[in-house]
C-alpha cells in the first residue's frame, strides 16, 4: 500500500477497473460513472493498484479498508521474527563457576531463538597459542552449555581472538566442535 490511498475524486486515472462490493468484477469504467456507481451502493471507490494499467478501484467502506489494511500490516509484523546476535567473551583463565554461569545465560538465549557469538579473549601474546589448545578452551563452556544447539560458524581467528557461532538445534542433540 502506498503511503496515502486515493478514494472518489483523488483519483486521477480517466478509467479503473471496477471490482465491486460482494468482489465481483464490474469492468473497466470511466471514472465518472464509476463513482456514480459506487454512490448507487452508498460506499467509497477506492483505489486498489494504482500502477495496474488500467488502475483498479474496489467499491467498499474506507473505515473497513483502512481496518483490514492496518490488520494485515499487524500480522505480517508478528510473523517476520527478528533474530538478535547475542554475544558472550570467556577469557583463557575464567573459572568453572563463571563458565557455568555464562553458560547459563547462553542456553536462556538459545531457548529464545537468538544465536550466540561466543568469543574466546586471548590478550597479547596468548592469540599465537596452539590452536588446538584454543579450542579445547572453547569446548569447556560448550559443555556446560544445556540447550541443545548447533554450531552456525566454526570457531574463526578475531581481532580479540576466537569467535564461534552457534544457534538453537532443529533436529535435536548436541554437536560437538572436535577438529
């Protein structure tokens, strides 16, 4: 829907096609005879498709068009869900009780649907570490993680050090990063 619909005399088209009340197909009208018509039915002539050729009118109540166009902007808003990228930092030395903490609060969020930045803080000379001693480090919150989840990106060297990516899991179980 444009941002401002035309109705009666807004319109500037010679002829509409003319879709009636009940939404039967009147035909292609003059403009003037077309709002005689919708006078005779004591309702509006709306203008439906104005880039059709000709353009098409409906004949109903404005109230009613107005109401049916704001309810199904309102159901399309509800079922476009907006998938948000939450992201949790663990650093080489974090202790066993704040990974199970975080771990925590990343499994409320896959329970939500977000998916989960999961980065891996490796400050100076740490980010040269063996990689496969890097990744162990990430399995360990991985772990303790109660939701079950999928991994969306391997883990991938960052400006701050490793980052993974992982979201909520259709088929159900776990998936485990082993290299």
């Amino acid at each position: 829907m444009s941002t401002q619909t035309r109705i009666n005399h807004q319109i500037k088209a010679k002829e509409v096609r003319v879709i009636g009340p009940e939404g039967e197909n009147i035909g292609v009208l003059e403009l003037s005879s077309a709002l005689v018509k919708a006078k005779e039915y004591g309702l509006d002539l709306i203008e439906i498709s104005p880039n059709a050729t000709p353009p098409v009118a409906k004949i109903m109540d404005f109230g009613k068009f107005q109401y049916l166009e704001n309810k199904k902007a309102k159901a399309s808003k509800a079922k476009s869900h907006s998938v948000e990228v939450k992201s949790a930092q663990v650093k080489l030395g974090t202790g066993e009780h704040d990974l199970a903490l975080k771990a925590k609060k990343i499994s409320e969020w896959l329970r939500e649907g977000h998916r989960v930045k999961i980065d891996l803080f490796l400050p100076g000379r740490a980010k040269y570490l063996d990689r496969n001693f890097l990744n162990t480090r990430l399995e360990r919150i991985l772990k303790l993680i109660s939701e079950e989840y999928k991994i969306a990106e391997p883990p991938q060297k960052s400006p701050k050090g490793l980052t993974l990516l992982v979201e909520k899991s259709n088929e159900g179980g776990k998936q485990n990063t082993s290299n």
